[in-house]
C-alpha cells in the first residue's frame, strides 16, 4: 500500500498528489469528498495534465486543462475531450494513516497515455493524419 499522509492532510473539498512509486508507476490523486476519501490515477488520460490540480465538483473532478470530467469513483470520463478512465483505487485509513492500495502498478505509463491521444487524435508531433483529413474536410 502506499501511504498518502494523516486524514488532517486532506482537508474537505481538496486533493493531495502523491509522486509516483514502485508500487503505482504513476502519480496518485486522493480527493476528500464530503470526509469520504477517493483515490484516482493523478495523471488526466486525455494530455498530460494533473488532475489533483483539477476542480471537484461533487463526486467529480474537472480536468484543468482541457474541462474533461471524471467520476472519481468509477474513473469514466463524462464527455470530451477525455475517452479512457482514470483508474481507481481503494483508500485505506489504519492507524492514523490514509493509504492507497493500488492492484497493479503501470509499468510503463507512456504507450498509454499515447493510446489515448492517438484515439483522440493527437500524436507528440501533432495531429494524426487521419484527424488532419477530418479537420481539412
Ligand atoms: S488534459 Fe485533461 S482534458 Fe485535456
């Protein structure tokens, strides 16, 4: 499990950004919501962006930089930009400690991420030339 801090660190309404470890592979976002703790991938699946940083609305955070939404306790995105879920993670609170237990640690976060941006049409250098036909047409 990786430990995120005292329940006190996670004040209502905010989220705390834990780097990434060995045990997650990627930076980890726990959002407190209404005294409920949550716990999702930090890094928004649409560009690079941190989605601790992000607005909570309800039980949803807005992606600062593009306005997606996801819900941060099935992951899903509400709309676009974003396509692919953030994933979620199960939030332990023992002994005066919050931790996050995450099954399986993205080894490699790369190809994932740009997955998700060629499914959106976006390559590092750009558009895709599929999305440059569409846009030109
Ligand atoms: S980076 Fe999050 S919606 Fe674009």
């Amino acid at each position: 499990m990786i430990l995120v801090g005292r329940p006190e660190d996670i004040p209502l309404g905010e989220a705390v950004r834990v780097d990434a470890s060995a045990d997650s592979g990627v930076p980890i976002a726990v959002f407190n919501v209404d005294g409920e703790l949550l716990a999702i991938d930090d890094t928004c699946t649409h560009q690079d962006a941190s989605l601790a940083d992000g607005w909570l609305e309800g039980c949803a955070v807005e992606c600062p930089l593009h306005a997606a939404c996801f819900d941060l306790r099935t992951g899903m995105p509400s709309g676009p930009p974003a396509k692919t879920p953030v994933r979620t993670h199960e939030v332990v609170v023992a002994d005066g400690y919050v931790y996050v237990r995450v099954e399986a640690p993205v080894v490699d976060p790369v190809p994932v991420q740009a997955a998700a941006q060629a499914e959106a049409g976006f390559t590092a250098a750009g558009l895709t030339e599929a999305a440059r036909i569409e846009t030109a047409a």
